[in-house]
C-alpha cells in the first residue's frame, strides 16, 4: 500500500485564517526522509550602544571562560562562540565626521559606508537580504524585520544621518531600508494567512478576537486522524505552543487598550520592556520552527537607543551611560545593561535549543548572531566589535569556543562565510576571504 505523504505546503484552515504547520514525519517521502536536510535559518540581533570592553571580553583564548557580562550565556556555552577582532571598516568616520550611531547601525549588516544626508539616502545590500534572496519562493514570508523600538525613516537622527539609517538595519538595496514590525502580536499575525480580512476585522472591532487554535481547530482534528503518533505529538506541543503565545500576546494588547501603564517608552502590545522582547523571540523561534521563514532581523533597539528604565536597578538612559568617560558608576550601570541584553540572547539560544524543527532540535539548524554598531560605547570605535554567534548550522559550527581573529579582521568576512553556507558567493561587501576557524 502507497504511503500516505503530507504535502510540505499543507496550512490548517478555518474560518478567517489559515496556520502554517511545522515539520512532520507524514510530510517527507519514505525513502527520502533521512536523506533530507534540515533547512538552514539565519538570525541577526542587534543590540545599540555597543559594551563595556573589560567586562565583555573573555579572560582567555584556551577554550571559553565566559566573562561577567556573557555569564548568562552559561546553561547554552556549548552552543555560542565568542569571536573577538572582528572591524566594519563601512562603519568608520573616514572623511564624515561625527554619527558613529547612525552610520553603524545602516553598516551593522551592509558593510557599507553610508551617505551622510537625512534626504540622499544611499548604503547597500544587507547580509540577510542576499541570504533571502537564495530561499525567494521556498518559505511563506521571504524575510522577517523586527525590533523594539518603533521609528520613520525620515529625519535627521544622528548628527546630520537620516533615520533611515538609525531606524534599520536590513535593506533591500542601497536606498530601500525595509521597516520592522515592533508589535509581536503582529508579527505573530503574519504567519496566520487571512482568508477572510474582513471577518477578522470586525471581529477586532467589536473586541472579540478569536485564538487562532480555535479558528482552526476541526481542521486540526481531522488532520490529527490520519497522523502517526509521532507527528499528532509534534503538532499537539506546536498548537500548544501557539495557543499560549497568542493567549499571551492578545491579553496584553487588551492591557495596553484599557489604559495599562508599562515602563519606558510606551509600547505598541503591550507589557514592560522584557515581556516585549522576550514575546518577540517567541515569535521567532515559532516562524523559524515551522519554516514560515529562514532569515530574521531584531533590533532591541534603534541606533544610539536612549531607552531607560528596562535593567532591574538602572534608572539612566542606556546611550547616557555608554559615554561612561570611565566613570566608575556609569561603567557598573553600563555593565548591567549589557548583561542584561546578552540574557535575552541566552533565552533565545536556549529556546532554540529545546525547540523540536522536525529534524531534531532548531539551535542545530540555525546560525544566530548577536552584536552592536559599534565596540566601545565611550570611543565609538568599529573595530574589536562584541560579536557572539549562536548555533552548529547543520553540524558546520561547533561551539563553546573563543576565537581571535587576527586584528582588524572585516566583519564581512563572518558574513561571506554565512553566504557561502547557502550558496550566495564567498565574498560579501570588502571581506578579504571567509573567517578562518569558525567552520569546522
């Protein structure tokens, strides 16, 4: 008897939406399903305002002696690499004068220099916009921009640099920057396909916004029929995991509408500022575990990010404090702060750790990077970046280490490395080869 096959692009509907599914065993052919690869995701996280060197930078090349600031980072070491020396040369002054903010943040992925203007905006191609190139048409959304903070590209936001360039940190080509979703609720919304926008739409209206596991849930039921037990657990932890985000996320949406208060710079979904990045990074690994996407950008915060009140026993603003002028104060604020923001990126590596993607556990399957616009919050500088990247990338990265490039290596050389993973080239931007000992 023929094997009954699930096709790859199956979405379970109802009325009003249709809900990507994760991967099943029912949807791989019987001969093949070993041999399939795992689909490879890539993540950029931005953090603003660079780190606090001496407590950032591990003690040692031998091995990974996590420092005060990567402390966090401990429960998932064998998971991370710490890469040191790391220079965006796109970033540098050259003959621009001031705006390290802004002309990092438009270079963080681009490695280009941009255009000092609020009106000619110029820069280039980012990283994740070549790599999404390469999966055009092999997921449902091409690519996923998110962040924290909300903001327009026009404008002067640093020192004579539009906002476009502050604001974004992904881009389609050397004048389009392509904006980020700040609501996670939204985001999580776009993998929920609207079969009926008007039905959904007067639902919102009169407050009455269906889950969409019970918008879909006799599609699910009879889906569930003619799975094996394997794949009715997988899908029954995923309508779990989906069920209790959207609960999550569509409550504090009603909090933030009934006039809640929350920290900081008043949010779009609703909660304190650690509920809203952590919500989005559920977001995240949810898109990346059913291959609604394989490239995503997040920004925590925009180019020198002033926000303030979001580090448990800091009260100043997290650009004020980054010009620590070797302030001992300022330099123990900014410390926390920058521990803080690498925890977040723990969470996130440790959910992709323990998430299933079908193939096995995501954090294999993944290739995450964590870093800021510029090194030394007090400098400015663009060389000896804080980079820490997060996953094997189908078995390619080992982990738990510490590697030293030789100084002033171009970050693009990390990024030509990701490109020719997929296919994309082996040269990005000015890289002057792929980085030597990230890939086994």
């Amino acid at each position: 008897m023929k094997r009954w096959q699930l096709s790859r692009r199956t979405f379970l509907r109802g009325t009003g939406a249709m809900l990507a599914l994760p991967l099943l065993d029912a949807m791989l052919p019987a001969a093949a399903k070993a041999q399939t690869a795992p689909p490879l995701r890539f993540l950029f996280y931005y953090v603003p305002c660079g780190k606090r060197v001496d407590s950032w930078t591990p003690s040692s090349a031998n091995g990974l002696t996590l420092s005060p600031t990567l402390q966090s980072l401990s429960n998932v070491k064998n998971h991370i690499n710490v890469i040191a020396n790391l220079y965006n040369h796109g970033a540098s002054a050259q003959a621009s004068g001031a705006g390290d903010h802004a002309r990092g943040t438009a270079a963080f992925l681009t490695c280009m220099h941009p255009n000092k203007s609020d009106t000619d905006i110029r820069n280039g191609v980012s990283v994740d916009q070549v790599i999404a190139a390469k999966y055009q048409g092999q997921t449902q959304i091409r690519s996923m921009q998110l962040g924290l903070e909300a903001g327009g590209n026009s404008g002067n936001c640093d020192s004579g640099y539009g906002c476009a360039y502050t604001n974004n940190v992904s881009w389609a080509d050397a004048t389009t920057p392509l904006s980020k979703k700040t609501d996670a609720l939204d985001a999580f919304d776009d993998f929920v396909l609207k079969a009926d926008e008007s039905a959904l739409a007067r639902a919102h209206a009169l407050g009455r916004r269906q889950r969409v596991v019970d918008l879909v849930r006799e599609d699910t039921k009879r889906l569930e029929n003619r799975l094996g037990v394997r794949d009715r657990q997988k899908l029954d932890q995923y309508m779990t995991s989906v069920d209790e985000l959207d609960t999550r996320l569509t409550t504090q949406r009603a909090d933030l509408e009934n006039g809640a208060v929350c920290q900081g710079t008043t949010p779009v979904s609703g909660g304190d500022t650690l509920s809203r990045v952590r919500n989005m990074i559920d977001v995240m690994v949810l898109a990346m575990q059913c291959d609604v996407t394989r490239v995503i950008t997040y920004m925590r915060g925009n180019g020198g990010s002033g926000r303030s009140g979001f580090t448990p026993g800091v009260s100043e603003g997290h650009h004020y404090l980054s010009h620590h002028e070797s302030n001992r104060y300022k330099l123990e604020q900014y410390a926390k702060v920058n521990a803080w923001d690498v925890a977040q990126f723990a969470y996130l590596v440790q959910r992709m750790a323990e998430t299933d993607d079908g193939h096995g556990k995501l954090i294999d399957h993944v290739l995450a990077f964590y870093s800021s616009e510029i090194g030394d919050g007090d400098r400015h500088n663009h060389d000896r970046l804080p980079v820490v990247v997060a996953g094997h990338a189908n078995g390619q990265v080992p982990g738990g280490r510490y590697i030293v490039a030789p100084d002033r290596t171009p970050i693009a050389n990390l990024f030509a490395t990701m490109t020719n993973m997929v296919g994309a080239g082996t040269r990005f931007a000015d890289s002057t080869g792929l980085l030597s000992g990230l890939v086994a």
